[in-house]
C-alpha cells in the first residue's frame, strides 16, 4: 500500500534549516536516561519500575517519534543525561511561540537540574536561526513550561495551569514575553497536576479536556470560551489513559490510548487519531503531549 506522505515530509532532509517553512518541529529527548527512581507525583512508584521496563520505554517512544516523523514534522533532539531521568519531558522545557522560548524553572529539586541542560539546548536553536530569543522567568517564579501553558492557536491565547506545579503568578510573565491573554486555571486532582495531562486545545477550536481536572471557577472559565460544540469531554478511564496528552500535527493526533467513542468524535470534526501506546511513560505520569515540544507555532499577529 501506498504510504500518504505530508507534502512538509519531502523538506524534511533537505531543508532541515530552512527555518522560514511553515514546517512543523518539535523538541524531543531520547529515554536513554529515562526511569522512575523518585516520585514526584501520584504516578510515580518507583518501588514498581522494573529495570526491564526500559526497553519498553525506548520501543514506545521511537514508535511516538516515527509517528510523529511521518506527518511531516521535523524533530530537534536534546541529548539526554544521566542522572536526569525526566529530561524526556520536553514539553516542560520552556513556552515556546514566536520564536521565543520563555525557559522553565521547575517546583521539585529532582527536575531543576534539567533547567540548565534545556537552557543549552535553546541557547543552541538559537544560534541556527530556529529561536530567536530566551527569556528567563521573574526571580522564584515557577512555570513549567508547555506542561502547564498551552497555545491556542484558534482563540489567539493562552491556557495556563496553576496550583500544582507552576504558580498562578506566571500568568503575569507569560502575558508580558509573549504580549498575549493567558486564562488561568486551577488544577484540582493531584493525578492530572499539569495542564497538558487534562486539556489539549486543537487548531480548529476544539478543546479536548477531563473537566474533574479543574475546579468550578476553572470549569467556568473553559466554558465562557469553547462552545458547547467545540467540547470534546473525556471521562474519568479516558482521562487516566492520558488521551488529552494528545500532540496535535496538522489533522493528525497522537496520543497513547484511544477510546472508539473518542476516536469517532475526533474524525467527526476532521481528525485522525494514531494511538501508539506510552504506557511506560505514563507510569511517570507523561505521555505523548510530554515528550514533545512544538517549536514553530506563531501567534495570529506573526503568521505567515
Ligand atoms: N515525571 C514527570 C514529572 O512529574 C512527568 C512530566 C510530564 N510532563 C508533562 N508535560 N505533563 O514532572
């Protein structure tokens, strides 16, 4: 059978620097060093990684990593590092749009080593011509990243997620970097502590989201700005697969895990979904969304 190539897929070799395309890139880190021996939320159990789970891990993620590959994106790598087992999580790497990344600084202790090696990695985009600028958060300031701020590219704003991991304070630096609105909110259950894991807005409108995640006033928020139409809600087994840690390119979605129901009501609004399981990474409490970073979103005024 023929393979359907994305027209961006051709530029991939070629035109690898060009970074004027409107080709999709990512960030993403190879789990050489990936592996569960702290516990930073209610997923993690170290005492249960099995050191065979490794393989597992690489397996799933390269299959990820070629999914994504082959709607035509095109994949920066951060070289991973020993003793930093949750560098894979590039989405917490930093907030990135109009080529500027506005650098992550992180809650625990266990993932600040990480800000430095992700500080490098963009201090190195930067000097190709893919970002033009870093930013570094307010002094004491927590923000992890696109984990818990999320571009919607329909609404021309941003989403952010406080109360577990990044503090509602960001919102303020995040408005001044990228000059646009940010819709703040709280995140309610410990089990979906940043945004990504609970809500993935999509190009078209459409917000995939676990309203449990939020609090009312949260609920509230979502609602006064996605129609009723543009609501695709999952439920709580759904939500625990980690299906709003969806990555978004073009029609396509990646996710892990994908209910039939879910699936029909994406393809109802124009989507494919390519389920390609991550289950080792969920028992870190990540998924797709996680271990990617989109690097080449604009917002409206920048676009082409
Ligand atoms: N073990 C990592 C942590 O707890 C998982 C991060 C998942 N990343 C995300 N964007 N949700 O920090």
């Amino acid at each position: 059978m023929l393979q359907k190539v994305h027209p961006h897929a051709r530029q991939a070799g070629r035109d690898a620097e060009d970074v004027t395309s409107a080709q999709p890139r990512l960030l993403m880190c190879e789990p050489a060093h990936f592996a569960i021996n702290y516990s930073i939320n209610p997923w993690m159990e170290p005492a249960k990684w099995a050191a065979a789970a490794h393989s597992v891990a690489v397996s799933q993620w390269s299959a990820l990593h070629d999914a994504l590959a082959q709607t035509g994106a095109a994949i920066e790598k951060v070289a991973p590092r020993a003793g930093l087992p949750d560098l894979v999580f590039t989405a917490n790497a930093a907030v990135v749009l109009d080529r500027t990344a506005l650098m992550a600084r992180f809650r625990y202790p266990e993932r600040q080593g990480e800000e430095p090696v992700f500080t490098a990695a963009f201090e190195g985009m930067r000097k190709r011509g893919l970002i033009e600028r870093l930013v570094v958060l307010p002094e004491g300031v927590v923000l992890e990243g696109a984990g818990d701020c999320l571009f919607d590219e329909a609404r021309n704003l941003f989403w952010m997620g406080f109360g577990q991991r990044s503090e509602g304070a960001a919102a303020a630096a995040i408005e001044a970097t990228f000059g646009l609105p940010v819709v703040s909110l709280q995140l309610a259950d410990p089990r979906f502590y940043h945004l990504d894991t609970a809500f993935c807005p999509l190009p078209s409108g459409d917000v995939i989201y676990y309203p449990g995640a939020f609090t009312d006033e949260g609920r509230a928020a979502i609602a006064a700005r996605v129609s009723e139409k543009q609501r695709v809600v999952l439920d709580e087994a759904e939500a625990a697969q980690f299906s709003a840690n969806a990555v978004c390119v073009g029609r396509t979605i990646a996710m892990s895990r994908c209910s039939d129901r879910l699936r029909g009501e994406l393809a109802a609004r124009g989507y494919d979904v390519v389920a390609t399981p991550l289950d080792t990474f969920l028992q870190s409490g990540g998924s797709a969304a996680c271990l990617t970073l989109r690097l080449d979103r604009c917002s409206a005024s920048r676009s082409p």
